[in-house]
C-alpha cells in the first residue's frame, strides 16, 4: 500500500498506509491521547477523526483543550442531539437544518403543533438521556441517488431538496447518532457521551422561512447555547444576564433618550436628553480633531450616481444605497441620485478643487457626516444597527512615505480618545482583500504591505481578519471589549490607492511632476449613534458625569425651600453643570427613585435646615449614604467634574 508523510505540529514527521484515519494516528502516538482526541487538523481543514488522509499533510490532533475545535464539535454535535431528541418526543416532525453560530447552534423544525417555552425543558431532559448513552457516531460517504431515495423514503423533503442543491463533485456524507441519522458535512465527535451534559441550555424558539424565502413553509427554530464546561456556560448565561439589564434600548426608555418608529425604520428620533449626550460627545471629538490638525469639511446628503458610478460604490455597494430618482424641469429623463452611504467621494472632490502641492500634504480633512444605508429590517437594532447615522469621518490625503508616521499618529490619537470614554485597552485586526473588491492584486499587495508595516511600526501586531477589508483597500478594525467582555468594532483605519486613482486626484510632487495621494480612511468612534449606544451598555447608563444628559436634580423636601432649590441650581448652572430643580409636591423619597431609575449622577435634596446653612443633601447614584456639603463646596466639586476629560 502507498506510504503517506504527515508532519506534526513539533515538524517531526511519521510515515502511513494512505487511508489512515486520525484516531488510528492518535492511537499510534499514545492510548491516553487515543482516549483523548476529538478530532484533528488535517492541512488547515477541520478533520473528523474517521476520516481518511490520503496524501502527505501537515496534521494535528485535538482534544478538549483545545477551545475552538472543541467548542465547534459540542456545538454541533448538540444540534443533531437536539434534532434526534426532538423526532423522538415528537416523530411527526421534520427536520431541515441546524448549524453552529457564535456561542451555540440553531436547528430548523418543521412541525404543525408550536413549540412552547415548556417543551424546552423537556428536549433538554430527553438531549441529557441521549448523551448519558454515550452512543457512537459514524459517517458514511453515499451516492446522491442512494441518499435521495433514503430521505424520500423517511419522508424527509427538506434533506432531499438540500441533497439536490449541492454540487455534483461534493460528496453527499451522512452521519449517525447512535440509530439518528442526518445529512451533514461534519467533522462530529465519537459518542455522544464526549459532549458535556451540564455545559448547553436552550434558549429561545423564533420563527423562520425555509432558506430565508418569505414564499417558502415558516418553520420553528430552537437556539442554544453551549460551552465546554458548565462553569464557561454559568459565565456566559451571566453575561446574557447583565446585558439584558444594560440594553441600551430598556435604558433609553427609562433616560428618555430616543425612540424609533415603523415610519422611519432604522432612524433615530434623539430625544433632548439623548441629543445632549450626541452634541457633547461631538464637541469633544471636534475639539480633539483640531488639536490632532484636521480641517472640517461638509458634502451634500444627495449625489448624483455619475459619480457613485466613477468611485465604484455603484457597482459594489448599490445594493446597500438608496436610490433617488428626480424629474429635473425640462430633461427628458429622471435624474438618478443616490443617498451618500459615506463620505469618501466627496473629500476626494474637496482635495481636487485647487492645485495641491506635496508641501500640503498629509491633508486631514474630518466631516460629522450624516450617512444612510440600506440594512435589511430583521437586522436593525435599536441606535447599534441603523440606516441612518452620523460618522465621525476622515481622510487622511497622504504621501506614500507618510503612511508609516500617520498610522503611527492615528492609532496614538485614538489610544487617547478611547481612554478619556473609560477604555483603556482594545485589541487591533487587520482585514485583508475581499472577494469584491477593486484595484488590481499589485495595488492590493501594495496596500497590504504598507498597512501591515505601519501597524507593526506603531508597536501593534494585529490580529489577521481574512477578507473582511473593504472594497478599495485593506484596513485596521479597533475593537473595544465592554465591562462584561462583549467586543465592539468602532474605530477603523484604511489605506487605499484605488479611489485617488478613479477620481483623478493628484499633487504635486518635488520633482514637479503629478502624483497620485494616498487616501487614508479613518474613524474613531464609528458611527455616533452606535458608539453612543456602546457607551450607554457600558455603563449601564450611569454615564461619566460629563456625558451625563441631567447631571444633577435639586429636589425640596418642603415647598418653604423651593426658592433655594432655584437659587442652587442656578449656581450649578452657572458653573457649567446641567441642573434641574424638582419642586413637586411629592415626597422626597419618590422623586429619589424616580430620578435614580432616570439614571441622574446625583441628586440634591434640600429642606429648611439646608435653606438656612446653605448647603445641600447629597446622594449620589448607586449609593444608599448621603453627606451633607456646603453649597460652594459641591459647586465647585461638581463644576470641575462635568469639564470635559479634554478641558481640564
């Protein structure tokens, strides 16, 4: 039989018959990493343990320590688990499909009776019988015209219309779960016994078409979560926990910051506590912009698509655009414009009004521009995910020689930004090419090249994020972990040489000759609204005080201390904080806890002992202790406090 090279990750490597399996390669190295592994890696591909190798390979074998392998198969095999658990509670009912997604999986029913939040329990029970049987999986590779007529014959459509739709060269594998069978591409574990038992938990039921198609049969899917130890799924069902009470939709309600309505889907209505938030956070970011040498610019909200059509935005990203169509007076024919769904173009046009020396360059033009984009509905999401929002966007027009030190100064800039908002770390991905995209693969690895060798630079090594760059150019993503380990994606950083080069833009260099810029895309915070959203989970709404909408209440506990309540928060006022007085005639301890749920940093009681000492009752949000101050005192502490990080 033919002989087989396979290199372990150590570089020794072993020879085999071809057609050997990694289990019997694990069984090879040892009987306790035989008992051990899970599955393999077999030249980069996810490797069932049964499979065959059948030609030299770089391999590697795994086990539960290793998490993203691990997770990947208890995910997985739990979908099927599912799948059988439900069949057998239920015979009646088809199955479709059920892939692994972040923390979990998902598995599509078909059945005529709904599920319920109860009947979750009892696929639970019955998926922890199955697994305490520790039945073996196999797989087995068939011809497609076998596998269809086994589905037909099970009464199984949905496997049958998925069998038909894959590729003829792809083989059709099939799986087992003791006697449960199911279409799968796989890799899977062993016996049903290696998934933890105490480690999943069903979560929710949704509705769903089948593939996606509003035309098609709604089918019942069922989502769990799952992990690799119990104490891994005790963390997340408590992160799931503090995110429910930090989302920033409840606690928008509560601050009375915003709403959204169906006849505007995917727009924000900025209530004034909201938009104080949205202007503070702008001010700030323009007088930092500034500092860091930017010009502000503003372009128009509706273009004509000659120039989407020029920047390459109508052929690569129509979809996401809207469309307006105009009867110019007297033209024979509709004037097709577009919504801007970014700014790029337009500073480009801004660069190319005047002759352009290299003596301006680095030119950092900045507009708070105002965006729209088409996101499907069932996508949207409060202020995180919408379809109109405002950016604070850049253009860096650049030197090639200047992409190292603006990189460099870029990263340091937002370093500083994040800190001031309460991040004090956040992690750097460099995203690659993309399928789609422009420019030619010499522009590509030119870019690439010049990016990556900034970063690293700048003292960053990025983590790799494979084809996830934009369509002109490859970027950095700056992504922040929150206070209960969520990562968001906010600032970005773009080298690109392909819209200079369509839009014609040029300088002079000091050789007198016309030059190509380079276009350094960037963001800090992303979108505002988004952002906003981001810090508003962060800090479960109890904001830093400089951001806070209503920093401070002045509540009376009698009506005879009303016109103090006045004379203290004009003080406040006039030394720069945002207060309100209360003078209802509600006990204190109400307007407290109503004021404490609209999340005011601190709230101010007085009565006549206060009118007559001239001081105030302090409470401040969180705290079940209150001090009392003198008025002056408190002014000035609270005066200081709600500066801005950048003013004082």
């Amino acid at each position: 039989m033919a002989q087989i090279s396979l290199t372990f990750p150590d570089g020794n490597a072993r020879s085999y018959d071809a057609g050997v399996t990694p289990a019997q390669i694990a069984a090879d190295i040892s009987t306790s990493l035989a008992k051990k592994a899970i599955s393999a890696t077999v030249d980069g591909k996810h490797w069932d343990l049964q499979w065959p190798i059948s030609a030299d390979a770089q391999i590697a074998i795994h086990t539960m320590a290793d998490e993203a392998q691990a997770n990947e198969l208890v995910r997985h095999d739990l979908a099927h688990i599912m799948a059988r658990a439900v069949q057998e509670i239920w015979p009646a009912t088809k199955v479709t499909i059920g892939p692994v997604i972040e923390n979990g999986w998902y598995y599509d029913f078909d059945r005529a009776e709904p599920f319920t939040p109860e009947d979750l329990g009892l696929i639970e029970k019955k998926m922890k019988e199955i697994i305490n049987k520790r039945e073996p999986v196999t797989t087995e590779v068939w011809e497609r015209t076998r596998a269809i007529e086994f589905y037909k014959a099970n009464n199984e459509p949905y496997k049958v219309e998925l069998i038909e739709a894959i590729p003829g060269t792809e083989p059709i594998r099939m799986y087992w779960h003791g006697h449960w069978q199911d279409l799968c591409r796989g890799p899977h574990l062993q016996h049903t016994g290696q998934v933890p038992g105490d480690a999943f938990k069903l979560m929710s039921i949704a509705g769903a078409y089948w593939r996606g198609d509003s035309k098609r049969p709604m089918l019942q899917r069922i989502y769990g979560v799952a992990f690799t130890g119990k104490e891994k799924l005790k963390a997340h069902l408590h992160m799931l926990e503090e995110a429910a009470k930090r989302d920033h939709r409840k606690l928008g309600r509560e601050m009375d910051l915003f709403h959204m309505q169906e006849e505007a889907p995917g727009q924000v209505f900025w209530h004034p506590n909201g938009w104080t938030i949205y202007t503070e956070l702008q001010d700030y970011m323009r007088r930092q912009q500034r500092r860091g040498g930017y010009v502000e610019v503003n372009t128009p909200q509706v273009v004509d698509r000659k120039l989407w059509e020029r920047s390459g935005h109508w052929e690569k990203y129509q979809e996401n655009m809207f469309i307006v169509e105009v009867d110019e007076e007297h033209a024979r024919e509709k004037a097709v414009n577009a919504l801007k769904p970014m700014n790029c173009p337009c500073h480009v046009e801004i660069f190319k009004v005047g002759l352009k020396s290299y003596r301006d360059l680095p030119l950092r033009m900045a507009e708070f521009g105002s965006c729209n984009r088409y996101e499907p509905s069932g996508a949207l999401h409060g202020i995180m995910r919408v379809r109109g929002f405002t950016q604070d966007d850049a253009h860096i027009f650049s030197t090639e020689e200047q992409i190292e030190a603006e990189t460099a100064e870029f990263i340091r800039f937002l370093s500083a930004i994040y800190k001031d908002l309460g991040f004090e770390s956040f992690k750097v991905k460099f995203s690659d090419r993309p399928e789609t995209r422009a420019g030619s693969d010499a522009v590509w690895d030119k870019a690439e090249s010049a990016l990556l060798s900034a970063t690293r630079a700048a003292g960053i090594e990025p983590e790799l994020n494979p084809g996830e760059g934009a369509f002109y150019g490859p970027k950095l993503e700056f992504v922040l972990t929150d206070a209960i380990g969520r990562d968001w994606q906010c600032g970005t950083f773009q080298v690109d040489f392909v819209l200079p080069e369509r839009l014609d833009a040029s300088y002079i260099g000091a050789d007198g000759a016309k030059h190509r810029p380079v276009m350094l895309h960037r963001a800090t915070l992303g979108s505002f609204e988004r952002f906003i959203g981001i810090l508003i989970e962060e800090h479960a709404g109890k904001l830093p005080f400089w951001l806070a909408p209503r920093q401070v209440v002045v509540a009376s506990i009698t009506s005879e201390a009303d016109d103090y309540v006045h004379q203290v928060v004009a003080e406040l006022r006039a030394a720069g904080v945002r207060a309100e007085a209360d003078t209802r005639n509600e006990k204190i301890n109400y307007k407290v806890r109503e004021h404490s749920v609209g999340k005011v940093p601190v709230i101010l009681a007085v009565g006549q002992r206060e009118v007559e000492e001239r001081t105030v009752s302090v409470r401040r949000l969180g705290e079940k202790q209150t001090s009392v101050q003198s008025l002056a005192d408190v002014t000035k502490e609270l005066g200081r406090a709600a500066t801005p990080p950048d003013l004082l």
